[in-house]
C-alpha cells in the first residue's frame, strides 16, 4: 500500500499507470525530493511488464505549477560561491527526469487537470500526447522569474506549435487556455467527461498490438524531425529485424494465416 501522503502516488490498473503529482498544496510543484522521486517511479515502471501506457496527471486543481518557490528561494540564499555548481546539478536533475519521461519505452499521456506552467507546461510536453480538461492551461512562465524555459520547452514547443508561435508564447509567458492549446496543437484531445477515465480509456488504445513495434517505432519517432531520412531508414531497418525475430511478429502472422485458412 502506498503512502497517500506522498509527493507522488502510482497506481497500476489494466495495464495503466497512473502518475499523480500530490502536492496540491503547493499546486503540484517540483521541489528537489519530488523530481528525484519522480525519476525512481518513471524508471521502475519502464521495466515493469505488465505497465503498457502511463498516464501522468496532478491532484486537486492544478497540473503542475512548476518549479518550487521555496527552492528557488534557497538557491538564492546559497553561498554566492555555490549558486552556480548547485544550478548546474539540479538541471542535470530536471534534465534527467524529462529525457525519462519523454524517451520511455511505452506510450505517455498527460492528463492536464488544471493549470501547466514553467516547468508543469515542458512536463506535459515531455508526454507523448497531452489530453486537457476545461480547466487546463498552459503557461511558459519562465520569463517572469527572471529564467529561460530549462525543463525541454526549448526543444519540445517549437514542434508542437512552431517555431514563431513558440516564440511568442515564450517571450510574452502568457496563459493560454484549453480552447487555444487544442487549436494551435498544444493539446491534443479535450476530455469530454471524466479526465482520467478517457486518458485510461486512450491509453488502453495505444497499447493494443506489439509493445516490441511501439517501442521501436517510439524510439524513432522521437529523433525523426532531427535526422535525415537515411538515418531514418537506417534506424528502421534495424528496428524492423528485432520486429521480425520477436514472437509477437510471429503470433500475429500465424494467427492471421490460421484465421485465413479457417475461411
């Protein structure tokens, strides 16, 4: 049994689990604890079997409202000496935890419940697919504290949206609602009922078929936009020969002659 208490809870139901930042005290903010912690739990499911797709959301009212205040606080207390070697750690920190999150070997949904700024908003970014409710919103919010966007929104936004829209959303740091994040492509889905319930339902459909093939096909996917297509096609090839050695190449082949034969 988990510790409800916890910064982070994980349950795993049909195959699903669910991620839920909680602290919604602090509005689901990162503190140092949390990221480290939050890396354990997206490692530990990755090589879990019976975990087919995660759903990554945030409890009570917001998603995630970035980095924790308190820590920015105390960086600032540090020794003048320290500030910049205690910097540079904690991005290999964040950095880890969003390569984590982005390069899993299963599908990732980010169930954004309410509000997703600074490093909440590259968070859902880092996801494969971003399902909103109506209260969600997105905010590269990194300019009002005095900061670049440090969580991949550099990377992840511009292919998302664009380059200029990327652009536009980092300088002005301004909100932009569920209605607009599903026009300009930063969302993908908006819920129609119960969040959650449809993020489950969604993933459940993304891990129907080969998790070898999706894999695979992930792995690539998520370098294609920086390669050149004969690093691509190279990439497949490879990725193809593991494909046709695996038994779910084999069972499905099998079972659609047999189905066939049956006719």
């Amino acid at each position: 049994m988990q510790d409800s208490n916890a910064a982070i809870l994980c349950d795993v139901a049909d195959g699903i689990a669910t991620v839920t930042l909680n602290r919604p005290d602090k509005r689901n903010a990162i503190d140092d604890a949390t990221r480290v912690l939050l890396i354990d739990i997206l490692e530990r499911l990755n090589v879990q079997e019976e975990v087919r797709a995660i759903v990554l959301t945030g409890a009570g009212s917001a998603f995630c409202a970035g980095g924790d205040i308190a820590g920015m606080k105390a960086r600032l207390d540090a020794p003048i000496g320290q500030v910049g070697i205690n910097g540079w750690k904690r991005q290999k920190s964040t950095h880890r935890a969003i390569s984590t999150m982005n390069n899993i070997d299963k599908p990732t949904i980010a169930a954004v419940n309410g509000p997703a700024s600074g490093l909440g908003c590259d968070l859902a970014l880092a996801c494969d697919f971003v399902m909103v409710s109506a209260e969600a919103s997105f905010a590269m919010a990194y300019r009002k504290r005095g900061l670049i966007p440090d969580g991949g929104g550099l990377y992840f936004l511009p292919r998302r949206v664009g380059l200029p829209r990327a652009k536009e959303l980092i300088y002005s740091a301004r909100t932009v609602a569920a209605e607009e994040a599903l026009a300009i492509g930063l969302a993908d889905r908006q819920a129609a009922g119960a969040l959650l319930d449809e993020a489950r339902a969604w993933a459940g459909e993304l891990t129907r078929g080969s998790m070898i093939a999706m894999a695979l096909s992930k792995s690539i996917l998520n370098r294609a936009l920086d390669l050149p297509a004969e690093q691509i096609f190279a990439l497949g090839s490879e990725a193809q020969s593991i494909c046709y050695a695996s038994d779910e190449h084999r069972d499905a082949v099998r079972a659609f002659l047999d189905k066939k034969s049956a006719k």
